[in-house]
C-alpha cells in the first residue's frame, strides 16, 4: 500500500490545530487539577490504556486532547516511552491490597464480608437535574475535600483473603502451581517484547490490563450472550490500593514508595472440564486505576482463552491484537491520510474493465 504526503500545507495543518485549540479553550494548571479531581474514572482509564500510573499526566492528555480517550493513551504511552526504567516493584498479593470495594456474585457471605465501596450500582440512575439550577458561580464554590480517601477508610487496613483461596481449600478450584519466588525483571514484558502465539501468559495479562475498555467489553459481552463457551460468575471483584514496594539498592530493605489505585476481577464457570479436573475454572484480569467493566469482561476472555477450542473471537490472537487500542486506533484513523495513488490506481483498473467489458 502506498501512500502520499501531503504537500504545502504547513498554513492549513498549522490553522487546524489553532481552531482545535480554540474550541476546546486554553490549556491551563487548572483545567488539568479540575480534570483529575472531577474525573478519577477518566482518568483511570486512560492511565490503564496508558500504561502509566501518573493521575496528574493523564489528566493533562485529557485536556490537552479535549477529551479525546485514543489521542490521550496515545500521548501517555508515547510520554513512557521516553522514561528510564531504574527498577522493578516487589510482586502485590491480592490479600494485600488496602481494598476500597469487594463484592462477589458467587457467595453472600465471604471471609471479611462484602464491602460495596464507591460505587453507583445500587442508585436511581437519574439525571441531577437540580444541579443546573444552582445559582452559585465556580468562584463562589469551594472544592470540597474526597470524600472518599485512605485515612478515612478503616477496611483498608483490615487484611482480606482471596475468595479464591478459600475455594482451593475446598477443592472447587485447582491448586497453584509450586514456584519459585517471582523475580519481577525476569517477567516476559509486552511493552519491550513482540508478542507471539502462543502468548506467555504474563503477556496475555498484561495486554488485557492495558486493552482498550470497549474493545474487551465489546468481546467479552459477545461471550456473555452465547458467542463463547461459558456463563460465569464474578467470583470476586476488587477495588483497592497497592503498596508500591522496593528495594533499597544498597541495603536491600523493602520500602513503600507510594500506592496507587488497582482494580482486579476474579469469574468462576461451572462448566465441566476434564475427567479429575478441579470443578470451576478460574478467569483474572487486573489493572492499574478503577475500572469494574474492563475487569470483569476481560476476566471472561482469559477465561475464554484458556479452553481448548475457543470460539473464534476468543482466540488468542484476536483478541489481544483487535483490543490494542493504540494499534487499532491508529490503523483506523490513518484511512484519513491521503490515499491518492491508491484510490486513482483502483479507479484506472476500473475504467479499464469498463472499457473492456471485464470484470474485477
């Protein structure tokens, strides 16, 4: 395929982004802090497709696209690429995490209890209409504290077991495999490495983690509705914030470094397996930020994925390239350069034919 540069027009690529400036108002401090205070979820999801766990640089692509989700993991990913990496966090366990929401569909009673956390599920979806009313002016508000924060939450410190541990100790899921301790720098990385098939699964996690939110709902919803082999049950969905934990280079002792937010989602299928098999199959998405939907619909593709003949829309390879939301995107959006040669040389071929009575 052969493409053709457009030529001359500095003023007029130059006027584009003027006028896109100019509709979308001027980028200030301010309208970044109002995007990642206003928006976590937003932002959240842009920093899971961006790969990169930095809220005040997530807002900022936000604003500085107007709010264009591909442009700004774009932007994200391309600022990432640009930073060193000095070192490897030490692995989180899922008991672990300071956890903020954690429900399961499968059991209404679960070792720590259920914690719905923030969350909209269980509230009148209905428009704020009263808000438009409001006759104070932005100046005249006051930015209240989150009401929502790491010092007020007295669950996070309570440690939480993994509903799927307790299920191994019942025999309903099959044992994990005994490792060795998980060196993180010897973990395959999707981000340094050309993905191939059959993927790794440190790859396939890590293409689901940063996967495009639609495009992993889109298939996982597929599966939902009968297109896959299975109808699962959210086992256990989390909520929380990780301890990010290193090394001290010289003397070794573990230190935080921070936290930040995560999201997991664990499903269950009844559906039989092989004769001596554990009875319920296991499906795991995580990923950095809170996104409950990506979670869970992504947990059904790992699951997917892991049986034998998966539906074709299950398959490893198209599901982890066709939900790669840089690649897809830009593939998509570059229909919109010139295509000049190509389309004239389709029309010559047509022209011909229809001169000729033949057909293409």
């Amino acid at each position: 395929m052969a493409y053709v540069a457009a030529r001359g027009g500095e003023q007029a690529i130059a006027a584009a982004e003027e006028l896109h400036t100019t509709l979308n108002g001027p980028l200030s401090a301010v309208l970044v802090q109002s995007i990642e205070r206003h928006l976590p979820y937003l932002v959240d999801r842009v920093m899971g497709e961006g790969s990169l766990y930095a809220p005040d640089l997530a807002a900022l692509a936000l604003a500085q696209t107007g709010g264009d989700l591909y442009e700004a993991v774009l932007l994200l990913r391309a600022y990432r690429s640009t930073q060193p990496r000095i070192t490897y966090a030490l692995p989180v366990r899922q008991s672990e995490l300071r956890t903020v929401r954690r429900i399961s569909a499968a059991f209404k009673d679960i070792p720590g209890g259920q914690i719905l956390g923030p969350s909209l599920d269980y509230s009148h979806r209905l428009l704020r209409l009263d808000v438009l009313d409001d006759a104070l002016s932005i100046e005249d508000r006051k930015e209240e504290p989150p009401a929502l924060s790491i010092e007020r939450c007295s669950m996070l410190n309570a440690p939480l077991p993994a509903v799927a541990d307790w299920q191994r100790e019942n025999g309903l899921l099959a044992p994990l495999p005994d490792r060795d301790p998980c060196d993180p720098s010897a973990l395959p990385d999707v981000t340094r490495e050309p993905i191939s098939f059959p993927a790794p699964r440190a790859h396939r996690l890590q293409s689901l983690a940063r996967a495009d939110t639609g495009g992993v709902l889109a298939l996982g919803y597929a599966s939902m509705r009968g297109y896959g082999m299975s109808h699962p049950t959210v086992n256990e969905l989390r909520l929380g914030y990780a301890e990010v934990t290193l090394r001290h280079p010289v003397t070794g002792v573990a230190f935080s470094a921070g936290r930040v937010r995560v999201s997991q989602a664990e499903i269950v299928d009844t559906g039989a397996g092989a004769p001596g098999d554990a009875p319920l199959r296991l499906g795991f998405t995580a990923t950095i930020g809170w996104n409950e939907v990506k979670t869970i619909a992504g947990a059904m593709l790992d699951l997917e994925m892991s049986a034998p003949n998966p539906h074709p829309a299950h398959q490893e390879e198209f599901v982890l390239y066709h939900t790669e939301p840089v690649e897809s995107s830009g593939f998509c959006i570059h229909y919109k350069l010139p295509h000049y040669v190509t389309f004239g040389s389709a029309l010559d071929n047509l022209r011909k034919a229809a001169k000729t009575g033949e057909t293409l």
